[in-house]
C-alpha cells in the first residue's frame, strides 16, 4: 500500500487519537455499534476536527491521511470487548474521490488484516457542509455503497439534499439531527417532524439513530416516535478507553421497564408473527426459487445479512416475473449468480423492534398503501415477519376493543380505560397534570330541553376537547356529564397546559349558549325544577374544571386519594367565578 505520508503527517498521527461513543438499541439498552471520533486535534495545532481536514485536503493527502486514521480506529475497536458482535461507524470526508492516489480495495486490505467483517463497518456522511459541490456527497456514498458496506447519513435533516438522497441512494441508517431532537418532548413541532423523518426513513427499509440524546425525556420519546437506536451524552460520553464501551447500559434498561408507555397496548403480536427462518444474502437465487415452490403459500422471504440483520424481502410474485424472463433463466443456470443478482431484486420494508408499541407498527403499515407487512427484529437481529394480512387482523381485533372500552354517545375513552390510564401515572415517576369536568346546571337543561338536546350538550363538550386539547391529552367520558382528561407534564409546559384546560371552560359556556332558545339566551336563565319538586331560576349550562397537579416526586401518590381531592376540589371549582380549581399534589 504505497500512500506514504510527510513527517509532518506522520508526526501528528502519533499524538491524534481515536475515541469511541457507544450507540444501543433503544428498546433494550444493548449495545449496536461504536462511533470512531478524532481526538488530540488541538494538540497539533488546529482549533477544529474540520480545520484539521482542511489543512490535509490543501496539501493533497486526504486519502492516504484518512486510511492512516482508518488503520488506527481500526486496530482499536478490536480492543473493544466482544468487537464481533457490534458495528463500528466511521465518518468519511466527502472530498475523498478528489483525490489522485484514490483506489478501490484498501480497506478490505485494512478488513482483512485485523480479522474484521465487512459487515461490522458502516462509513457515516455528513451532508451538513455540502455546499459548494452538492454531487460530491452522494458519489461517496455510491462508491462505498457498491462495494457492500453499511452506509449512514449524519445529520439527517439539516442539510440541502437529504431528501434527495434517501430517494435516490437508499441509505442504511440515518442520524437524525440534534436539531431536531434537543427538548423534543416540550416541542410539538420538533416531535412531529422527528416522527415524519423516522417513520418515512422506516418504511424505505432504513435504520434510524437519535444522536445527542442528553436526558432521559428526549430517550424516551425517540422510543415513543419509533426511532431504532440513540446515541447522546445521557448513554455515555466518548472515551478514549476502549475498556469503558460496554455491552449493555443498565441505567437505560432501567428507564425502558420502569416507564412504560400510557398507550402501551397489552395485545400479543406473537400469534400472528411468521417466525419463517429468512434468507443469506449470499443465498443462490434458484434456492429461493425452491422454496416458493416447496411453499406455494408462502408469498414473501425476508434477506439478511452474514449478522442476521434484515436488509428487505423478496416477493414470490417478483421472483417469477424475474425468473420468466431469458435473463432470469440464464441466470438460474449459472452458480455463480449469488449475492450481485439476489441483492437486485431486494425491496425495501418497514421494520422494528418485537416490543415496540402496536399502535406504532400499525401507523408504520397504515401510512404506506403499498406495504405488504413489518419485519420485527429482536435487538436489531431478524425475528419474524408480520405480513399485512396479520397486521390488518390486528387492526379490526383493536378496534373491536377499543370499541368495548368508549363510551357509546361520544366515542372517548370510557371508565375502563380511565381507571387503568390513572394506575399507570400512579406506577409512573413523572410529572402529570389530571382535570376532572363536571357540566354545571345540566339537569336542569336536560329537563327543559329533553334528553336529545342533553346528548347534544355533551357531544358538543366532548367536541371542544377533542378539537382543543393538543394529541398528548388524553380524553375521557366517565359517563353522563363527567369528563376526565390527563398529560404528562414538565415545569416548561404546566402553564400552557392549565390554560388550555381554562380556556376548554371558557370555550363550553360560549358555544353552549347556541343551545338555548332566543328568549332564554336573553334572560340568562331557565325556569326548572331542583331536586325537592320546587320551581327555580337555573343559569346557562356551563361546565367547571377540578385540576391536579401530581408531581413527581409526590408522597402519597394512590388512586383513592387522587380521586377523593379532584371531587371535593370540584365543589371548590363550582364556586369560583372562573369554574375552576387547581391544585397541587407533592
């Protein structure tokens, strides 16, 4: 390998290091692969890793510098212990190509020499500073690409031709960026633009790492948007010690089984999972010819690569429009037509992890009218796939239940599903912020008006919830004139949430009032009688809000006393000329 370096270069290799920052799967805590990061660059004299790459660029030894670099995260990450199992990601400089002693080969030479799979390495490329030459990006990627190797976007979302990119290139994996990620859970805008970049990079069949994670509110709603691994301070800061990356993070795991979702579907997936074994690769094309013949029921097989992750599936259908062809036969004749023709006809399929909630592999499926199935992994290695028939039976089975649990008038959530969402925040260690509505004057509406006007006061109410309260709320029909609505909720945003729910009081006693004869509109009353038989004036229907702060840390966090303080706050709040009370419970 003649790529000789200057003293000068030579000198400074020696005292440049290579530190590693740890990426897991975010559904179990397990480890997926190392990043490889430049270190020591101020200790030969330059302010940045980019200035760095510059000055090397300038003098023409881009190349045989980065193959150096290459060599030495090479050598290090097979001090990582049980190295084998895990990917290491390696960014590339795009000007790379530019350079005159470019040549294909040299890192299967560096592979090869150090006992490393193909398959461990995945190069990452950041489009953040493509500027001046947008094509130089994706020609990089191309070239690795061709060669077999696993192939990332950094910085997802930030530059100029992501989109273009994943259209035209198909990546393995993207980086969502910090941009993006950074207080997500206090911004809705952030959580559904995250959630739109990982669900389209998912159904092209491309991974999804959340980067720069740094506290345990933005892990956990990367898991809730459906984001397959993460990566940030709050997993572990780089470290030049290759002895410090470790193979699974407890204090991650904890988090995932402590805070179980409040939408967490109970349902098991398992019945309806086809647990098929899949195909290598490598596998010839005329095997897979055999086994849809063997199998004349069997419409799909997943491909993986030699670590068992899933790379997409083959259609039966495909096959033979493949295998009618003259140049389908021809191949099917010769032995050599292995991994460079079966890769061809690979399609691209949605997948994630066996324990992620239904309700996302449902929305994964529902959003792509195209999608034939989801294929489920289990700590991102293959484990079985779920075809659309499956998913579509899933559907109607979860809408039968639902179904069960809604209140018949205004399809909200009923007691059931109240009842168990308040044991859930009990079991929680977050912050929530509960209501309790209570429609004020409605008996006395309902028998002036009949029981149909009656209906139409409540499903006006339950209307102004639902079109009023952003999706985190949950939305509840305790029955009759009793509403309950709960969020999760943090210092930033428990102003803007308690205000929501005062303006749902406000907004009820205005767009009511449309309810109301003209003449009783103008006296502000109705004739009715109470209770005990006796004829009096009732006002207009108005509704009143108990509310309760629930801390965190909050001692006595149980459902009985929950409930007793929101219906004894309740009588507070039917006093208050605002009609509502709020508390706090610490």
């Amino acid at each position: 390998m003649r790529l000789e370096l200057p003293k000068k270069w030579i000198h400074n290799l020696k005292t440049l290091d290579v530190a590693f920052q740890p990426i897991i799967n975010i559904h179990t805590g397990k480890i997926f692969a190392v990043e490889a990061l430049l270190r020591n660059y101020e200790k030969v004299g330059f302010n940045s890793i980019f200035d760095l790459f510059d000055a090397v660029y300038k003098d023409n030894l881009l190349y045989s510098f980065d193959l150096k670099l290459r060599k030495k995260a090479f050598k290090k990450f097979t001090t990582i212990n049980a190295h084998e199992n895990i990917k290491l990601f390696y960014n590339l400089d795009n000007r790379l190509l530019e350079m005159p002693n470019f040549k294909h080969g040299n890192t299967g030479k560096l592979l090869k020499h150090y006992d490393i799979c193909k398959n461990s390495i995945c190069f990452e490329i950041s489009e953040r500073h493509e500027i001046s030459n947008s094509s130089r990006m994706q020609e990089v990627l191309e070239h690795y690409k061709s060669e077999n190797f696993c192939i990332a976007i950094d910085d997802f979302g930030v530059g100029y031709s992501g989109y273009k990119l994943l259209y035209e290139s198909k990546p393995d994996i993207i980086k969502i960026d910090r941009f993006f990620l950074s207080d997500i859970q206090k911004d809705e805008k952030k959580k559904l633009m995250a959630r739109s970049i990982t669900h389209l990079a998912i159904q092209l069949g491309i991974k999804v790492i959340a980067e720069g994670i740094e506290n345990k509110e933005e892990l956990l709603t990367c898991r809730d948007i459906g984001c397959h691994f993460v990566q940030g301070y709050f997993i572990q800061k780089p470290t030049l010690l290759a002895s410090e990356i470790a193979q699974e993070y407890p204090h991650v795991l904890n988090i995932l089984n402590s805070e179980k979702r409040v939408t967490e579907s109970s349902y098991k997936i398992e019945t309806f999972l086809n647990k098929t074994p899949p195909f290598s690769i490598d596998t010839e094309i005329k095997n897979i010819v055999k086994h849809f013949q063997k199998n004349p029921q069997a419409e799909t097989v997943t491909i993986v690569n030699s670590n068992n992750e899933p790379m997409g599936i083959l259609q039966e259908n495909k096959i033979k429009e493949f295998i009618y062809s003259p140049y389908g036969r021809s191949l099917l004749t010769n032995n050599a037509a292995k991994r460079s023709k079966l890769v061809n006809l690979i399609e691209p399929c949605g997948t994630t992890e066996i324990n992620c909630n239904i309700s996302t592999i449902i929305e994964l499926f529902s959003n792509n009218s195209e999608s034939i199935g989801i294929i489920l992994t289990n700590n991102s290695k293959y484990y079985g796939f779920l075809s659309a028939r499956a998913i579509i039976t899933i559907m109607s089975e979860q809408n039968i239940i639902h179904a069960r649990e809604q209140n018949p008038l205004t399809k909200l959530p009923g007691n059931s599903m109240i009842e168990k969402l308040i044991s859930e925040i009990i079991e929680s260690e977050k912050t929530y912020i509960l209501c309790y509505f209570d429609l004020d004057n409605f008996k006395a509406f309902n028998d002036v008006y009949g029981f149909r006007n009656g209906d139409r006061a409540i499903m006006l109410f339950a209307d102004i919830l639902r079109k009023n309260l952003p999706t985190e709320f949950f939305k509840g029909h305790i029955g009759g004139d009793d509403f309950f609505v709960a969020v999760e909720s943090t210092k930033e945003n428990e102003e803007k949430y308690t205000e929501a729910l005062s303006k749902i009081v406000q907004k009820f006693e205005y767009d009511t009032r449309e309810l109301y004869s003209k003449e009783d509109k103008e006296k502000n009353y109705i004739i009715s009688t109470d209770r005990e038989g006796n004829k009096k004036r009732f006002p207009l229907l108005c509704v009143s809000a108990s509310v309760l702060v629930v801390r965190s840390n909050a001692n006595r966090r149980n459902a009985d006393y929950i409930n007793n303080i929101l219906s004894l706050q309740k009588k507070v709040a039917k006093q208050e000329s605002s009609h509502i009370s709020i508390s706090c419970l610490l």
